[in-house]
C-alpha cells in the first residue's frame, strides 16, 4: 500500500497528518503547504513563514510560527489567519482545543487558541528546539528545560501553572510524548558514555 504523495523529495518535507486522517501539512517549495492524505488538492496556506507545527483536534485550524506575525493560526478552509501572538515557537495545541502552549526567549507560555493574553508557565527555562507537548486530558504539560552548559531536564507543568515537577535529569533537547493513558513520559536520554 506505499503510495507516492509528493513528487519534489527536496523540497517537500515534515509531513505531519490532521488527527481525523484526512490531510497532511507540509513544508513545500511553496512554504507551508495542505493536501488531501491521497496526495490530491495540494494548496499553499499563506501567512506561516515556517513549517506549521500543529493542528486543532478538529482538523481545520494549524498553528504555526511567521517572521512578521509571530504565532498565527490558520483555517484550512477558508483560508484566513488571525495572529494570537506577536512572537513565538514551536506551539502545540491541547487536546481539548482551548489553548496553544508555546515557547518565547526560552520561557514557555499558554495562550486562549482563539487569541488573547498569553500567560508563562512555570520560573523555569523552556528549551527553545524542543516542543512543548500536552497530557490527553490537557491538564499539564511536559517540556524540556536547559540546566547548565549540555545539561536539560524533563518538566511538567499544569496548564494554570502550578505544580511544576523535575521528571527527569540529562535529557536530550528532543520533543517528550506522552502516552495516551497519560500515565508515561517518553524522552531522550543523555548517556554518561556519549
């Protein structure tokens, strides 16, 4: 069943599926780009200068990051784009669709999906390459933090901001993912040897 999408193999890249399955984002030629998971309907979304990073659970609205606008979500439908902050990486959008936690100068935030006062989360340092990521009930978030020199650890945090906890020491600076019981954290470790 292996079927060819994309017929430009250095240009298009990150391929990243809609939860229900039926579109794939991606980085083309073009910029950011959505097509059907057949390969078919491919179109530019406009507004996102990178990659975009994540979908809505309801598989129409991407959050992604822009030079000029900083983070913007965009309708896939319509085509429009509201711009919810002015400066941001790596978002990631919870599961019960109601907030983008993100990173900004190496501090993690959270903001309304729909727009709004963004908030910071925790006193600790966020890695800015590694996304934060979301529990499935969306109550914390799990996220990689620079101790000293090569040094990160792994995080959580509730999404009012309380109850922060060390989960792990001399871990890599890669994205945790969480299970989706919600009762694991998967990570990178650093080995003592390497």
């Amino acid at each position: 069943g292996l079927t060819q999408l994309a017929n430009a193999p250095d240009e298009d890249s990150q391929p990243l599926p809609s939860p229900d399955g039926r579109h794939i984002l991606f980085q083309g030629g073009d910029g950011a780009m959505v097509m059907e998971a057949d390969g078919s309907g491919r179109r530019s979304l406009r507004g996102c200068s990178f990659t975009p990073e994540a979908w809505s659970p309801d598989s129409r609205h991407v959050v992604c990051s822009d030079y000029e606008q900083g983070l913007v979500v965009l309708d896939t439908v319509d085509g429009t784009s509201t711009q919810i902050a002015e400066s941001g990486e790596m978002p990631s959008w919870s599961p019960d669709g109601t907030t983008i936690v993100f990173i900004d100068e190496n501090k993690l935030f959270a903001i309304p999906a729909t727009g709004g006062a963004r908030r910071r989360l925790g006193i600790h340092k966020a890695e800015e390459f590694a996304a934060p990521t979301w529990s499935p009930d969306s109550r914390r978030v799990a996220y990689v933090s620079p101790v000293t020199g090569d040094r990160e650890a792994l995080w959580t945090i509730g999404v009012n901001g309380s109850g922060g906890r060390r989960m792990a020491q001399n871990v890599d600076e890669w994205s945790p993912s969480w299970s989706p019981d919600g009762a694991r954290i998967a990570f990178v470790k650093t080995l003592a040897h390497e």
